[in-house]
C-alpha cells in the first residue's frame, strides 16, 4: 500500500456535498487515513464570486500514480467537472494529487509532487494540519517551513 496526499476543491454547487462525495470515490481506490478541515479560500490565479472550499486528505492505496489519475479524472467527470480552455475556471470539483509516496514524476501527464504547493496557502495550511513534518522530496522542506515561506496572502480560513 502507497500513502499519497490528495487535495479537493470545489466552488460551485453543493461544495461540501462535492467533497463528500469525492472522498466517497476516491474511497474505491483504497482507505482515507487522515482528512484536513475544511478550509474556505478565495480563488487562486483567477477571480470568481464564489469562494472554494479545500481539503486535504491522505489516502493509501494499491493504484499506480498513474492509474490514480485516472480515476481521480473520472471522479472529476462524473462530478460535473469541465475541462475547457487554458487557465483556472470555477468549478464542481478539483482533485489533485499532491504527492505519492516520495516518489518524483515529471511528465507532461503527470507531475509528482505538484509543481505549485509551495505557491499556493489554500494548499499548504490543510497540508501542514495532517502531515507538519512531511518532506517535500525535491526540496527536502517540510510543510510547516514551506507554510512560512509562502508569500501567497489570499485568505485561507477555517470552515469546518
């Protein structure tokens, strides 16, 4: 079994129904250990009424990096995700894989860790509740000294 850090999001419809039932999903694929508060947070890269709502869940499972991708992008799609365009759009729901094990993948597919958490609060604060001390393998940072260094100041708070 593989432990891998997976983040949810979701700023339209039903958010905290979104990632119930994504969690729910991703439940196929093998056991959530650990889930985050839920954290409301202002839209990073665009601009939209809506705020979103993050989770970070840690989730151990059989499935390959790749074959977790998958499914996570048809959990994505049978929640009402659409995919249009280049950027960053409002949306039912975003599922990221944020690291998988330690391992290092960088694929135009793929890319493990994910290129953008040590850039992204919204990421890092539910990140650092569940695992502090976790390193990023690139660069040997924990999340707790990643989380100090962030210069992102979009709101990051508490909601469940």
């Amino acid at each position: 079994m593989n432990i891998t850090y997976i983040i949810l999001g979701s700023n339209l419809g039903d958010r905290l129904a979104n990632l119930q039932k994504a969690k729910e999903m991703l439940e196929t694929t093998g056991v959530i250990l650990l889930n985050s508060t839920v954290y409301d947070t202002e839209p990073w890269g665009f601009v939209h009424k809506n705020s979103f709502f993050n989770q970070v869940i840690t989730l151990q499972t059989n499935l390959t990096p790749f074959d977790l991708l998958k499914r996570i992008q048809e959990i994505e799609l049978s929640l009402g995700r659409i995919r249009e365009g280049v950027g960053y759009i409002a949306r039912t729901i975003d599922i990221d894989i944020l690291f998988y094990e330690d391992i290092i993948i960088n694929t135009p597919e793929l890319r493990i860790p994910h290129p953008a958490i040590s850039e992204r609060r919204f990421v890092l604060t539910p990140l650092c509740e569940i695992a502090p001390d976790l390193k990023h393998p690139e660069s040997n940072k924990t999340i707790r000294q990643l989380l100090e260094e962030c210069e992102d100041n979009l709101t990051v708070s508490r909601y469940l």
